[in-house]
C-alpha cells in the first residue's frame, strides 16, 4: 500500500447519500466517493502532490497514482521472482515477529533460509567430478544433532532427495553443503521486497509484523495474534507498571518524610493550607466565629494576628508547632493581594534566525566577484573578470562540478576551476588547449556510441527529418491557386487606361511584398551540415581538423528545435555559422576558437545536462549508491568492534586500579631526593670546590712551562667527574630497582591487554575515518550545501562531497593541492526570498514594529555593500582570513546559521588548506608568467616596440597558460590515446612471422 510520511494512506470513507439522483464524484483508484466537487478537487490535489512513497521499491517524490501503479508493477515482479516454495515457509516465519527494524528482519530471514531448502524449489547439485547439474528439491530429512563420547554435540543437517532435470529415473541424495540456488532468485533485495509486498505493522511501538489475510488464507497461515502482543495487553501491561511505579514512590516519600513511618498518627503531616480571605461580610464574620472551636491540641487562642509595637515575643517551648500569640488583638483586615504575572518562559535556542535581535557590531566579510557585472552596490571588486558574466557564473560551476564529479564516466582527468575558467577564456587558435577539447569530445562520446559498440544514438533529440518530411507534404498537398482573371476594362481600351492597370497592378503586388516579408535568416547551420552527418562522423570518432566543432553544430541544430533551447541554440549558431560567412569546416573551427567565453559555457552546459540522462551515467550512480550501502555496513560493523573494545577496555582498567596498589614501587627517601637534585649541572657546590685542588697542585709547578699542560688536562678532569657521577647513579638506580618489588605476571599481562585494547580502539577509529571519507567522495547523487544563513544565502565548498578534496590524486595537477578552493555565496531562490526577505507590506511593519527596521534594512546592514539578492548572483571566499570573519559573523542562536557553522568548523581544517594551496599556485604561475614575459621583452628590444609605436594593439593575451600542463591521463591508461586522437592502428604481426611467411 502507498505510504504518506512513512504511513499507509488512509482513505475516506463514503458519505451518505439519501438521493440517488445526486451527482457525485469518484475516485476510481481509491473506491473514494465526493459530494461537492471543491472536496474532490481537494483530494485530488494531495494525490498530486510528490510526497507519496512505494512501499515495495522505497522509491519516493512520486505522486499517490504513480506510486500505487509503482506498487502494482513491483507486486508483478516480486510475485514472479521470489521462489513459490520459499513463500509459505519465509511468511511463517515472519508472521508474530517483534522486530521493528524492517533491515534486522531481512537479514535475520535471510540468514536463516540462505542454506535451507523446501521440497518444490529449484536448485544446482556440485557433483563430486565438478559437474552442475540441475534439479528439483522433491523431499527434505531433518538431522538433529548427535552426541559424540567427549559430550560435544555435532551440528544438526538435512539430507534431499532432488529429482534431476532431464533425468526422469534419476534422483540424488544430498547434504546442504553440496546444493545451492541460483544467485538471482533469493537475494536480499528480492526478500525485502516479498516482505513489504505481503506483511503489514501498525503504527505502536513492539507492534508485531501481520501477514495480510488475503496471503495468510492462501498459504494456511494462523492470523490469531498471541494475547501478550496485543496492542490492549501492550497498554494495559504499561498502566500496571506507571501505577506499581507511583505506588513505591508514594511509600518511599511518607516513610522518608522526618524519619518516621507513622507521622500522621501524632499530629498533622503539613502545616495548615493558607486560603484567601472571603469577600462579603458574613463570610467574614463566620471566619471569625469559627475561631474559638478550633482543635485545642494546636494549643492556639482567638487571636491569631500580632500588631507591629507590642514589644518582643515570649520565648517559644514546648511543641515546635506551639505559636505565642498576643491577647485582645483584633485582627488585621485580611486583603488577598494580587498574584504577580509569571515571567515570560526563557528563550530556548536556537530559533528563526531573523527573529534574533539585528546586530551592527558585525559585518559580514565582503564578498569577492568573478564577474563584470556585479550586484548593485559593490563599489570595488579587485577579482573581477571581465570576460565572464554574471548569468554564467552558475552554469560555468554546476559543468565544472559534474565533469570532475563524474570523471569516470567521461573518461576525464580532474582539473582545478582556476584552470577551467582559463581554458575557457583563451580565444586563439595559435595556443591549441587541450582541456578545452578533451571536454568537448568526451561529452559527445557520451551521445553515440562508437562503431564497435553498436554505434546508437544515446540521448534523446528532437527529429529533424520528420518536421521538413512534413513541410514537404502540406506544400505538396496544398491546392495550387487559380490565377485571378484579368479585369476587362470597360469601354474602349486604350492606352493610357491600360497603363493605370498596370501601375495599379505593380503597387498592388508591392504592397503584398512589404505585408509579407521574406524570413531572416539568422544562420547557415542547415548549409554546412548538407554534406556532413555529424551522427556518422561521431560514430567514427572523427574530432580532428574541425571535426568535433562540426559535430557541435550539428548538434545544436537539431536542439534549436526543442523549445527550451531554441534561443540559446539559435544565438550560438549565430556566431559559429554567421549568415554572411560561406560556411566550411576551417570557418567552423575557427569561429568556435574566437566564441565569447558565455556562449561557450552555454554550449557546454546544454551537452552537460544531456549527458546527465544516459544509462551510463545512471548506472555510476546506482553503482555508487550500492557501495555506500556496502561502506554503511562495514561502518556500522567498525562501530560495533569500537564500542567493545571501549567496553573492554574499562573493565580492564577497573582491574588495574584493582592491582595497582600492589604493584607500586615504593615512593624514594628525601635523602635520594636530594642526591638527585644535585646530580648533573643543577647544584654547583661540589663542581665549584673540585676543581679548587688540581689548582693548588699545579700551583707547586712552574706556571710558564706547565700552562698549556694544565688547559690539556682540564677537560679530562671534567671528563672523569662525569664519568664518576654517571657510575654513582647507575648505582643508585641499580639499589632502587633492588629495593622495588616487582610486578606481578598478573599485573603486567594486564598491562599488555590494556596496551592491545587501546590499539584496536585506535584501528577501529581509523578505518571509521576512513570509511566516511569513502563515502564523502562516493556521494555523488547531489551536490550538498554547507547550510543557509540569516538571509537565506546558499553556501557551498564544493569539495565538500563527490570527489577527492584535491581531486584525483593522479591528476596531472594534483600538485596544485586543490579542486575549488572556495567557499561559494549563492543568493536565496525565489520562493525564499518572497517568504523572508521582500515580504508584503504588511509583515514588513510588524518586522518594523519589532525590531524598529525591515527585512531589506536589517540585510542591507549586516551584509555590508557586497550582497547577492537571487539565485542567479554568485559571490565567493578565497582567504583563511575571511573564513574565520564568517564564523565570527555567524549566529549559532538560529537554526540556519547554527548549522552552517557547524559544518564550517567541521570542514575547517580543508578549507584553509586548499585556500593557500590555491593561492601558492596561482602565485607560482604568475611569477613564471612574469618571468617568460620579461625573457621575451629581452629578446626582442627594440624592435618589437618600434611595432607597436606604428600599430595601435590591444592588450595580448598571456600566452604562458597554467591550464596547458593539465594532461588527460585517464583517457591515455583506459585507450592508451586520447580523446580527440584517433585510435592507435593496431600492432602488425612480429618479424620472426613476417620471416616465416617470407621463407614459406
């Protein structure tokens, strides 16, 4: 059944209908009757809606019909692949089982009946010779266990007894190990999928899973449910508990209060409960008279108030309860005093971010721009580039992402965005750039299959034949016009009349001429592609000398006629096969070689997103979606080891402290202390009166002659008292270790087990680190953002997911140590900024009223001057400076920005990393670009300025391009040549053949 928010969707049941003359609504898929029509329209509009979950395949975003005819097509499957005999036993088995986790019970059963086989099944006999042989399970024999002499048990088994296929008088008996299924035919897919096809669970916790009746009547399945896994028992199970759990409670307090069981048999258990006076007069007077009967054991008198200066109170004795109280005191009017209003509940963060008090002692960092037209109001932007606008900046990084995120599907080496921005912009034909044409070959690769494999067109396109086939036919089919006859003029014809008919005639078809003009034409693709088939040359991969820019045009003609891309396709052939240009391939090429970088990453976004749709490309996603499954299990598997080890490893320290008393070593003397204070260069008494006596002996000697003896031997004397101290504490410690009990075997083992825990603790949390970075780089389904702040803005590091960080680590510019190298800005999408930030008037004063400034006001002052405002506006970090600005400006009191911050600090370490990595490299290109310039200048003196002094130039283009080292390495290892090569002619007979065949 289909599922809304994980629940079966429930239908409405019908409505009376007193008169069947009414008319009604209906629901054919649902059985759902309607009254009004503005309830039908309702209904249908939740049908409608993409929320709704197949309950077999778990694919979700579908509409209710689409996934109930989802269900009735996996229904059909499952029915037709799951095995008839396994059905009955795996639904027995299910049936009453209590574990909510639908993956749990998959691999339990899946466990369970791997091995087991059923009479009536299908299976392959592993002959002793090796032979395959296929069968059909026809009876089973269940071996229990076997007690051997030592009173071990052996492991029970089953024996078969399989009819062989094609071998009517034939049978096998065998043991579990020597038959097995078919692969195909019982998978853990396949029994997921039976499961959730014919076994239901409510919607309470413990409840069990229920075979549906229809199934359960049809293979003879108990439905009675067991009275202790009812939902009343379940419930009723619960109260008794809650009531035995108030109960001990209720005793404990009375026992524990004052330290006495039976308080309340000596008195009150709590002090009287003050009320509020009475309001009219009698009620008071009757409070009054009420006095005097009161329990005399509370030893009180008619008095129960004191006046401000009546002297001190008597000293209080006897019953702690016993209050001294003033006589003939009338009592003070008793006024119920108003209860103070409660103080407003504590905020508890984090909440919306715009209802966090606005701050102007933060600015947000400034925003840097790639493009020539920035938002309105950024004054400088020292980035800029001005060949690249706005509009392109979203496209130019959504293909940079997907070529590098799927380079294995492309076939492409990764490459840096620095890099891919300048391929892009270089527009001459002298400096032929190879990341420029291996990214257009290997996407039209992806569009037709080559000649060995087929050779199929593999996206959809519009069909161009069929629309001139067309035209053709109406043209041929329309009636030709019948010529008008010519108006006999009246009377006599003479020459002057005749001459007013034929100058009204000529006006006549003038006027027709300038009403229907003839159409522009606005360019010549359909010309240059008369003589070439850009589906057969691209089938032979021929990409070389224009060819490639040939197939790019062929491609756009036939897009132009899809109507989402009429006008950028239209705009693009404009200026490759311009209308007053004769169209050839040389024209071709070198119109694409001077395209303006916009067009050109119109063009590569347009063949990004057909690419996006082929079977290749889905299955590297199914691909990557399974080996993530794989990874989370493993994962899940390294988690478990972590948590026992942890769990070992304190019971083994709790055995430490345990035995660590015993195994102390004993805590040294003063005097030792003392010792080894003055060992080594510390304490210098002994050090300075040493010498003092080799002195005075050599003072008995002649001075003169002994001087450079006595220099000679000051060394070896300093040499000789290190020496001696050395020994003197080699003894020491020999006499400690003497003195020190030793460890027992016990205690030290200990230790060692400790020692390995902790090493396995440690393996474990580094192949988890290791497992989550194979599936940071396996998510490729999307690109995940960093989170949104306080107005909406969309935040990504798009190394964040679906690649290495710094790309392949093979890449030809994997030197460069980065892929991005920034943090993107995005703007908020329509629906966001209607709903946050322009929002009607009427909300913008209560937001005023509020916080004494609007949504616009608050962001204009907090962003500072540099802010994008919508989707299509892109600004951009490249400092380790201006991400920790960022973090600084960020509120971890919202629900965005904590979040955002969040995963920052989480990626943090990265990010700067690759910021300087980026900044080192771009450096380092730019100093050897400034270098090959200045060699040049040297060269080439004073002629080359005398050139330019009779020539007005524009500023040159570099020609040392950082993005010409990039090689596509993966394209020469998988075909050993690249993309826009053709390939290699393959490898001519050896000479010692070519002899052979001379001789023969």
């Amino acid at each position: 059944m289909v599922l809304f928010k994980r629940k079966p969707v429930q239908f409405l049941q019908t409505p009376p209908v007193d008169d069947e003359s009414v008319e009604v609504w209906y629901i054919t898929q649902t059985g759902e009757v309607f009254v009004t029509y503005e309830e039908y329209l309702n209904r249908m509009d939740f049908y409608n809606q993409p929320r709704f979950i197949c309950q077999i395949t778990g694919h979700s975003g579908l509409t209710f019909f689409e996934a109930l005819k989802s269900e009735h097509n996996g229904a059909q499957e499952v029915e037709q692949a799951f095995p008839e005999a396994l059905k009955a036993p795996v639904l027995r088995r299910v049936q009453f089982q209590t574990i909510s986790r639908i993956d749990t019970l998959v691999d339990m059963i899946y466990d369970e009946f791997k091995s087991d086989y059923y009479p009536g099944e299908v299976v392959m006999i592993q002959s002793a010779t090796g032979e395959r042989i296929a069968g059909t399970v026809r009876d089973k024999a269940r071996l229990g266990s076997k007690v051997l002499p030592d009173g071990t048990l052996t492991q029970p088994f089953s024996r078969y007894s399989i009819s062989i296929d094609g071998r009517p008088d034939q049978e096998a008996s065998v043991d579990g190990g020597q038959i097995y299924r078919d692969r195909k035919i019982f998978t853990k897919s396949v029994l997921r999928s039976f499961i959730k096809k014919t076994v239901t669970r409510e919607a309470w916790t413990g409840a069990p899973w229920l075979v549906k009746h229809d199934v359960a009547a049809q293979y003879h399945i108990d439905t009675r449910v067991p009275p202790h896994l009812r939902y009343d028992s379940k419930v009723l199970e619960r109260k008794q508990h809650q009531a035995q759990k108030k109960a001990s409670q209720g005793t404990n307090g009375l026992q524990d209060m004052n330290g006495m069981a039976t308080f309340q048999s000596f008195g009150p258990a709590r002090l009287p409960e003050l009320k509020p006076a009475p309001k009219s007069h009698k009620a008071t007077k009757a409070h009054q008279n009420q006095l005097p009967h009161q329990d005399h054991n509370a030893h009180t008198d008619s008095s129960m108030f004191l006046a401000q200066n009546h002297g001190m109170l008597p000293p209080v004795t006897g019953n702690p309860f016993h209050f001294p109280f003033r006589q003939n005191m009338p009592p003070p009017p008793l006024i119920a005093s108003p209860e103070p209003p409660p103080p407003p509940p504590p905020i508890k963060y984090p909440i919306e971010d715009l209802q966090l008090e606005p701050r102007d002692d933060l600015v947000r960092p400034a925003l840097k721009f790639m493009c020539n037209d920035p938002p309105e109001g950024v004054v400088d932007n020292g980035a800029r580039n001005d060949k690249i606008s706005m509009k392109s900046i979203g496209p130019l990084l959504e293909t940079w992402d997907t070529l590098n995120v799927f380079c294995e599907v492309y076939k492409l080496d990764s490459f840096t965005f620095d890099d891919f921005v300048e391929a892009m912009e270089i527009t001459t034909e002298e400096i032929p750039c190879q990341l420029f044409t291996e990214i257009h070959c290997a996407l039209l690769k992806q569009m037709v299959s080559s000649e060995e494999d087929g050779g199929k067109l593999l996206v959809d396109l519009p069909d161009l034949d069929e629309d001139d086939d067309e035209d053709d036919q109406d043209e041929s089919m329309a009636p030709s016009p019948e010529p008008e006859p010519e108006p006999k003029p009246a009377g006599r014809a003479t020459r002057s009349s005749l001459a007013k008919l034929e100058a009204e005639r000529i006006r006549a078809e003038a006027a027709a001429a300038e009403k229907s003009p003839e159409p522009e034409i606005k360019h010549r693709a359909s010309d240059v592609l008369d003589s070439f088939n850009w589906i057969e040359q691209l089938k032979n991969r021929a990409f070389l000398d224009g060819g490639w820019e040939l197939m790019m045009v062929g491609l756009l003609h036939q897009l132009s006629k899809n109507p989402r891309h009429t006008e950028t396709c239209e705009e693009l052939l404009a200026h490759l096969v311009p209308p007053d240009v004769e169209p050839s391939r040389e024209t071709v090429r070198q119109h694409y070689s001077m395209l303006d970088l916009n067009l050109r990453v119109s063009a590569l976004q347009i063949i990004c997103l057909l690419t996006v749709d082929t079977k290749a490309f889905r299955a590297y996603m199914d691909e990557c979606s399974e080996t993530m499954t794989g990874y989370r299990k493993e994962k899940i598997e390294w988690q478990r080891q972590r948590k026992q080890a942890i769990e070992d490893l304190k019971g083994l320290n709790d055995q430490r402290k345990i035995l660590l008393p015993e195994n102390m070593p004993p805590s040294p003397p003063a005097e030792d202390n003392e010792v080894a204070k003055t060992n080594g260069d510390v304490k210098m008494t002994n050090a300075d009166e040493s010498p003092e006596e080799p002195s005075e002996e050599a003072g008995d000697s002649d001075v003169d002659v002994n001087a450079r003896r006595n220099t000679r031997r000051g060394g070896n004397r300093a040499a000789e008292r290190q020496r001696k101290r050395e020994e003197q504490e080699r003894k020491k410690e020999a006499e400690l270790a003497a003195k020190m009990p030793k460890q027992s075997k016990q205690f030290v083992r200990l230790l060692k087990d400790i020692q390995k825990k902790q090493d396995v603790i440690k393996k474990c949390e580094e192949e988890i680190a290791t497992i989550d970075n194979d599936l940071r780089e396996a998510d490729c389904a999307r690109t995940r953002i960093l989170g949104k702040d306080r107005f909406w803005n969309r935040y990504y590091w798009y190394e964040r997911n679906g690649m290495p960080y710094a790309g392949l680590p093979t890449s030809s510019t994997a030197d460069a140590g980065y892929a991005n190298g920034c943090i993107w800005v995005q703007g908020p999408v329509d629906m966001e900024r209607e709903g946050y930030i322009d929002m009607p008037a009427e909300y913008q004063e209560e937001y005023k009223a509020k916080f004494k400034m609007t949504v616009p006001q608050r962001k204009k002052m907090e962003e500072g001057r540099t802010s994008v405002f919508n989707a299509h506006q892109w600004g951009y970090y490249s400092e380790p400076s201006e991400v920790d600005s960022l973090l600084n400006w960020l509120d971890p009191r919202g629900f965005n920005e904590s979040k955002l911050k969040k995963e920052i600090l989480a990626y943090k370490e990265k990010i700067v990393t690759h910021m300087e990595n980026r900044t080192k490299y771009l450096g380092s290109a730019d100093e050897e670009e400034d270098k090959d310039q200045a060699k040049e200048d040297g060269k080439e003196g004073g002629s080359k300025r005398m050139a330019t002094r009779t020539k007005a130039q524009s500023s040159p283009e570099p020609t040392n391009f950082r993005c010409l080292n990039w090689t596509n390495n993966v394209a020469l290892e998988e075909f050993n040549h690249l993309h826009s090569e053709p390939p290699p002619p393959p490898k001519t007979k050896g000479r010692k053949t070519a002899r052979k065949n001379n001789r023969n």
